[in-house]
C-alpha cells in the first residue's frame, strides 16, 4: 500500500540519568571524599532516509518511539550509561514538520541523510563535581533532564525531475510505460492510478532522469473531488511538467479546456507549480478528430511559449521527440518556445471552442 502522508507521530527522547551522591570508604584512607559520578546521556530521536524505502506505511501501525533512558552515575566516578538513540529509517523525499506548528523540522533527500528530531536529556553530575575547597564533602547531585518530546507529521514528496500531470484517461500511465522501466496500472476507466508512479528513463549510455505519474486531476479537485489534490505535493520537487492532453474526438473535453482545467487545479493548490517549465503532449494522435485538435491546441499554445508535440502513447509514435525534448529542457535548454510567462488565467471564452 502507497502511503504519503502520516500524522501525528509522537517521539519522546530519552531522559539523562541522575547524579550520584557516593563517598570513598576505602581501609586506610581516612576522608576519601566524594566520588559520586555522572548520569549518562538520554537517547536521541534519529531519523535516517533508508533508499530503499518508497511509503510511509510502517507509520500507520507504529506512531510511539521512545529512546532510552541514561544509566545512573554510581560510586567510584563512575557514569551512567548513555542512553540507546532510536533510529526511524524514512524514504527520500519525507518531510518532518511539527503537528502543533505546521513548522518544517527537516527535509530529507540524500541517501543516508541523518537528523536529529528530539534531543535526550543531558545526564545529572554527580557530588564529586561539586568538590571544592570551601565545600569538601558535596552531599548534593543533580538529577537528568527531560527528554524532547514532540509530536510531528510526515509528508513523502517523491523526488522526480519530470512530473506527468492531466485529466484522467489522458494516457499519462501508458505514457509512463511507453517511456521509463514503470509498469503501471493501464486500463479505459477513470482513476486507474490511484497513488504515483514512478519511472526510470535512460537516454544512451549515460543519461538518465526519473518520470512521476500524478493521478489525474478534475475540475474542482482543489475542493475535494475526484481523488483531489493531495497528490500534486509529489510533483513540488520536478523540473519539468510533463502535460498530457486528449486530443481525440472521443475525449469529450475541448483539449484547450482541459490544459487550463489542470493549471487552474494545481493553482489553487500551489501557485508556484504553473511557473515550472511545461511541455505539452497531445496525446491519441492515432484516434479520429486528433489532427485537428492539435492544430488548434499548438496554435494557441504556441502564444503563449508553450510547446506542443503530437504522440500516440499506444503506438509508440512521436515518443523520441519527447524525450529528446525533455533532455534538452533538463539540460537548460529550450524551456520555453519564448520568454513569456505561463498567464495567471487562460481567457478561455476568448479561445474558440469549436472543433
């Protein structure tokens, strides 16, 4: 099971260990004096990303992690024991915030990437730190400190460089398959895919980058419809949106409409998204009333800087143009037909909507 989002994780660091309070009471040696020692360190509250991991679902079954406690000091200087740290392996891309504030405690990516989230309490000094030349028998030792505790959420954005967005059924799971080592869910209903997908392309020996499938968004999923917005956190991280529109008869949606529909979700839900670089994939171009549609979509479109290219995702036509054109914009080059910006509201009524 995909899980991209747990909340309500409660972590509770290790308490230090209490100071000793001890005398040295050794034959022969008349006024040994204090020799209690100190408490050991509590257990940090570690978080490391494990690469291998892809979900969060271990944390639907285990939200309480609790580190060690510090060992006593003891008698004889001795010090207590530091506490055993707990380590909560997570996948690349998780995101740790604090449930009370919404405040972002860390971000990890790197593989290995370790944080420290709660902190153990400092161990207590023993009376034997308290020796001094007006005070030569400290009867006094400190206890631990508390532990941090707190409780956070976590949040998996998956870290792909080029991110597949459009309405459902608008072959963005074929397309996935058509290009990269995925194998997604393909069938003709909507919400085929119901959590991302991620792929792995290679271009020749030595270029690769990695596709992120979005389930498909519909008009007002910022509202909650459809299977609403709560994936698009999983596109935050790319370079590059990969939009695949239906451009056929069959779609029942004018392909202009659903360019705008999609823009228009992912505003409402980040307005920093429509500022990524998009390139346009008119899509069942091997289906009737597709030519037309695509004139028309690359006419408008192409006003506004944005690239259009024709594919058949089923046949496998058009597909090393798309790739050969995702590799240039990763490489910084050709992101957009022109400088113009991606307009805040596309003026739909002005657009004709004839086929």
């Amino acid at each position: 099971m995909f899980v991209d989002l747990v909340a309500g994780i409660y972590l509770k660091a290790g308490n230090g260990g209490d100071g000793a309070v001890s005398f040295r009471r050794e034959k022969f040696v008349p006024r040994g004096g204090p020799d209690g020692g100190d408490g050991g360190d509590g257990g940090d509250i570690i978080f490391e990303v494990d690469e291998g991991m892809f979900t969060l679902m271990d944390f639907r079954y285990q939200k309480h992690f609790r580190a060690g406690r510090g060992g006593n000091g003891a008698g004889r200087q001795k010090s207590g024991a530091k506490g055993e740290d707990v380590v909560i392996r997570v996948p690349p891309g998780t995101v740790i915030k604090d449930s009370a504030t919404g405040r972002i405690l860390a971000d990890l990516v790197s593989p290995y990437e370790r944080v420290v989230i709660a902190r153990g309490g400092r161990g207590g000094r023993g009376n034997a730190r308290f020796k001094s030349s007006v005070n030569r028998t400290p009867r006094t030792a400190e206890s631990g400190e508390p532990g941090e505790e707190i409780t956070v959420d976590l949040e998996l954005k998956s870290l792909a460089d080029v991110g597949i967005i459009g309405l459902p059924n608008a072959g963005k799971s074929t397309l996935l398959s058509r290009l990269s080592n995925a194998r997604p869910a393909v069938a003709p209903y909507p919400f085929t895919t119901l959590h991302p997908n991620l792929g792995s392309v290679r271009i020749g020996d030595d270029r690769t980058f990695v596709l992120a499938d979005v389930p498909g968004l519909i008009e007002g999923a910022h509202l909650g419809k459809g299977l609403g917005t709560r994936f698009l956190r999983h596109i935050q991280r790319t370079r590059i949106l990969l939009h695949v529109i239906d451009v056929s008869a069959a779609a029942g949606v004018d392909p202009l409409f659903a360019f705008e529909t999609v823009n228009e979700e992912m505003r409402q839900f980040d307005p920093d998204l429509v500022s990524k670089p998009q390139l346009v994939i008119a899509n069942k171009m091997d289906l009737e009333g597709a030519p037309e549609n695509f004139s028309r979509i690359k006419e408008h479109l192409g006003k506004i800087g944005i690239k259009v290219l024709p594919v058949s995702a089923k046949t496998g036509s058009g597909l090393d143009a798309v790739l050969r054109d995702l590799q240039d914009m990763l490489d910084g080059e050709g992101k957009r037909e022109s400088n113009a910006p991606l307009p805040s509201h596309l003026q739909l009524k002005e657009i004709d909507m004839e086929r």
